[in-house]
C-alpha cells in the first residue's frame, strides 16, 4: 500500500469515527433526559435527534462512517506488526471488541425496526425489551452500561490523539474537553438508569393492578409482530458469528505480528556500521528511536520539517517513491534524490543510511529542547518601522539619533506591552512583536490592531514633543498579518531567545513595507481586520500579491491608524 494511500485510510478512519463520536454524543445526550421523564426523552428523540440522522444526509453519514470505520479499524488490528503498543492504544482495541459484542446487535435490531419495519421506538418500549425477562435485566443493565463506557472510552482515546496532533489550541482547551470526555457519558448512563427505573415502575404499579401483560401491550403498540423473527434471528447470528469474528481477527493479527517478527526483518546500517533489525514498513526514524540513535526530528516525524534527512548510501531494492507530502518537503528544500526524510521512508529492502543532520548541538545542553524545536501555533505578527530614518540619521548626530530612536522603541514598547504584545526584537528602526498571549486568535488579533492604533497615537505626540528640539517628524509604517509560524527558542550561546519565525512572518513585514506604497500608516490582511472586528472605514481594500505566496492576499490599508475603531 503507498504511503499516500494509506496516509488517506488513516484520515478516512479518522473522520468516521469523529462522525460516530458526534452521533454517540446526541445520543447519549437524547438518553440524558429521561432524568426529567421517558416522554420528555422520547419527544426530543421524535422532534430534534431523528430528524438529523433519519435525513438522507444523516442516514449517510451515519452508517457510511460505521461501514467505513469498523473494516479499517479492523485492518488497523490485522495489520499491526508488534504488540508493543501504549497502554492507552491496548484500551483502545480491547473495549471495542468487547463492545461490538452488544453494539452490533443494538445496531442491527434498532435498523430493522426503525428502517425495514418503519417502527417509531420511544423510550418505553426500549426499556420494555431490557424488562422483559427478570433474570436478565441486571445482566442487561450491566452489558448496556459496559458498552456505553467501552465505546466512548475507545472514542475518546481516538480523538484525543487525533486532536493531540492536529488541532493546535486541544492542550489549551483541554479541560473544557475533558467536560464532554467525562460529562457526556456520565449523564447518558444517568439518563438511562432513571429511563430504566420510570418504566421499572410503571411495570410493576400496572402489575399490581392486574394488567400482567403491560409490557407487551408497550411493545406491541410500537413493533409489528412479523419483527420479532427478525430480531431474534439478529441475536442469534451474532451469537453465533461474533465470537468466531473476534477469534479470526485475534488470529489474523497474531499471524501477521509472528510473520513479520520471523520473515519480514529488514537490516538498517547506520555509520559505524551500527546496525538493526526492524519489521519491514517501519520507518528510519522510528528504527532510529528504536535503536536510540540520535536522530534529530523537529517536528516530531510528521514531514513537516527536513531534519530528519537522510542520505541513502545503498539499498538491497528499490526504495518506495517519496509520497506527495515528502516530494514537496524535499523540493522546497532543494535536496536530491539520493535524499529522503527518515520519518516517511519506510523500506521494505536492506538499506544503510547516514542521517545528516548534527544531533550534537549547544541547544541540548539548555535543558529545554522541546522549546528549542520550536512548535507551530497561529500567532499574529506586528512589525513598526520607522518612515524616513535614513535621512534622519544623516541629518542628525549620531547621539541625536540613539536618543531619538530610544524614545520611538519606549513609545512602542509601551504600546506594544500594554496590549498583551511581546516585543520580540529590534531591527535597527524596526521593531516585531508577537500577540499571542489571549486565548483566542480574534483575542489576539485585536490587542494587535489596537496596539498599532496607541503606536500611531504615541508617535504624534513623540513627534510634537521632539520637534522643538530637533527638525525631526516622526512617522511610521506598520503592518499585521496572523497565520500559523513556527514558534520557539533560536539563537545561540547568550542570544538565544524566543521568537517567531516562516512564511506568516515575511507576509507581516512584507504588509509593512506596502505603506510606502499606499502612503498609508497600517496595512492588515483581510484576516485580521475581520478577525479583529475592524469597523468599516475610508480604507482602501484591495487583493494583493505578496511575495513568496502563490495566491493574491486580500489586504486592508489604513492611513491613519490613530482612527481605528473595533466593535
Ligand atoms: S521529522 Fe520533520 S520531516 Fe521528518
């Protein structure tokens, strides 16, 4: 299978299961309320749950995702080539498996009745089925208890890990999701034993009034009789076949872990002819973590970055092609075809390789090497420039000068500082700073605009105040852009120091420098005027290029930034 293909079934996997978690959680959420009563449950079913996932849309969604889900995850057991996997990832696997076992039934029985037989089911008649045998509504209670919590903790750890590398604020807002990781079951089970214990008693006051067959009088209304052969013929296939599913499937992924940990070794030599042995498929950076080698791997193996390189000295076959994802890395870095990223070749074939990348650096002795890799976060980039500083500097003596540019890094500073910026350095009469210290992008956006509004404001009066002493008029350019960057310690020895760096970066400074051209004080993107509610003002908008990206960027330029307004 290329790399490709397979880096498509992950993200395949990946969003059916988010579109199973959502209907797990409207499901759960719809059982939550029959704490306040079995009608009210069974109304929000009726009017605002099954309208969503009976749609054409939902429908499709809904069991697309779970006939495209369980085969891959299957694929994802069968195909493993070790057991040496997290604890995390061994809950993973079990409890599904444990959980199918009820689900499946649940899944099928609820799809003939509402879809082959078009039954409504309220709550009632749910919980009537679990009432229906005495001997077994404890042992039913407990399945449908256990499969609850075994299917959402499987949902979670997958969300957790998809969202732990994808989704840049998850560690920020963690615990308002740890809310839904732990309130949303909590009050579906709640939901379903007060369900349970509603219907328990109407059971048994009805009982005592005589009415012995009140529970099938519930059933009966809602489920056609010519349903009842169906349903029982669902439970006994899958007590038939599911235990024989589970153990083909143990089997399988036992037989391809045996046969890859037998057969499929391939040797990797590193210089000094250190050399290993891993599955065929692994790739040369997890054989280098393997092994523990140094291997430097900045973006933590996700073909985001060059520095795993490697330089591919000789192979025993042919190497699998760069997929689409490496071949670019590889182009924009300009390196030959005799180079590959270690953490996306995965050879099937001996090889020896020489990482290129020097693993020994200053940086590890910081004791902060995860801050020295730098992590890519959106932030939003200030950049002020002083207009006409050339000519000031040589009109001007040079301790004029460093008095007046003093005062113009105070002014800003002050500015910069008290809008939550952080002044990250100075370029001789140009200053960046970074906003990123809100919670959320708009947050940060606004603080940026409306530090560029008190800048604008401060300099006049710096301007008014240094022309009585020298012919100086104070004038800056300033430009904001937000996007992602890669943010972390760089320097070296005593220079080392946080900041922000990639292709967001150039876009701000590039903003700056187009006040030259529109004569105009702030140039923003389009992005950040919206994101930062700019009110609508005499600005000129236009798409512009900018260099180094591909596409126009929709720009917002401002004459006189003392006059912002934000809503
Ligand atoms: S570790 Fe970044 S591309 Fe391999």
């Amino acid at each position: 299978m290329t790399d490709d293909l397979n880096a498509f079934l992950i993200r395949l996997r990946l969003y059916s299961g988010v579109v199973l978690f959502v209907y797990a959680i409207t499901h759960l959420l719809n059982h939550s309320l029959n704490v306040l009563s079995l009608d009210a449950a069974s109304y929000a079913k009726e009017h605002y749950f099954r309208p969503i996932w009976k749609s054409q849309v939902g429908t499709i969604a809904l069991y697309g995702s779970f006939i495209v889900h369980v085969p891959l995850g299957v694929m994802s057991i069968i195909s493993r080539k070790s057991f040496k996997i997290s604890t995390r990832e061994w809950l993973q696997i079990i409890f599904i498996i444990l959980a199918l076992f009820v689900f499946v039934q649940h899944v099928a029985s609820m799809y003939l009745l509402t879809r082959t037989f078009e039954a409504q089911i309220p709550y009632e008649v749910l919980y009537s089925f679990v009432l229906f045998d005495p001997n077994e509504i404890v042992a039913s209670t407990i399945l449908y208890t256990l499969m609850t919590v075994f299917i959402w903790v499987h949902g979670s750890i997958g969300l957790h890990n998809a969202l732990t590398f994808r989704m840049k604020s998850y560690s920020k807002n963690f615990r308002k999701f740890l809310i839904i990781y732990f309130g949303v079951p909590i009050l579906g089970l709640f939901g379903f034993w007060a369900g349970l214990k509603e219907q328990s008693l109407a059971m048994y006051f009805n009982i005592q009034a005589g009415n012995e067959n009140f529970l099938m009088s519930v059933v009966s209304k809602a489920v056609p009789m010519e349903a009842f052969p169906s349903l029982e013929m669902v439970d006994a296939l899958t007590l038939k076949y599911y235990p024989v599913f589970v153990l083909a499937l143990l089997a399988l992924g036992l037989f391809n872990v045996l046969r890859t940990k037998y057969f499929g070794q391939i040797q990797i030599t590193y210089p000094n002819n250190m050399a290993i042995k891993v599955p065929k498929g692994t790739s040369v950076l997890e054989a280098s973590r393997a092994a523990k080698l140094p291997h430097k791997s900045v973006c933590g193996g996700r073909g985001r970055c060059t520095t795993c390189r490697i330089k591919v000295a000789s192979s025993d076959g042919s190497l699998p092609q760069p997929s689409i994802h490496e071949q670019r890395a590889l182009d924009r870095a300009g390196l030959d075809q005799s180079i590959r990223l270690a953490c996306q070749l995965k050879p099937v074939a001996n090889l020896s390789v020489t990482p290129l990348m020097n693993t020994e650096s200053e940086f590890d002795v910081v004791g902060k090497a995860h801050e020295l890799s730098g992590k890519e976060q959106e932030t939003v980039i200030l950049f002020v420039d002083l207009r006409n500083f050339t000519k000031l500097s040589e009109t001007t003596l040079p301790y004029d000068v460093v008095y007046i540019l003093n005062k113009y890094y105070a002014t800003c500073g002050k500015a910069i500082e008290a809008n939550s910026g952080r002044l990250d350095k100075f370029i001789g009469d140009g200053i960046m700073a970074i906003f990123e210290a809100g919670d959320s992008i708009e947050k940060n956006c606004k603080e940026a605009v409306k530090a560029a509004s008190e800048i604008s404001k401060q300099i006049k009066l710096l301007s008014t105040d240094l022309s009585k002493e020298f012919s100086a008029e104070l004038k800056c350019g300033m430009g904001i852009h937000t996007g992602q960057s890669i943010v972390g310690l760089m320097g070296y020895g005593d220079t080392v120091s946080r900041t922000a760096i990639g292709d967001n970066v150039n876009v701000a400074s590039r903003l700056e420098q187009m006040t030259k051209a529109y004569n105009s004080e702030l140039v923003i993107s389009k992005q950040v005027a919206e994101k930062a509610k700019l009110k609508k003002g005499d600005f000129v908008e236009e798409a512009v290029e900018v260099r180094g990206r591909n596409e126009k960027l929709d720009i917002v330029s401002i004459p006189d930034a003392s006059q912002i307004q934000l809503s």
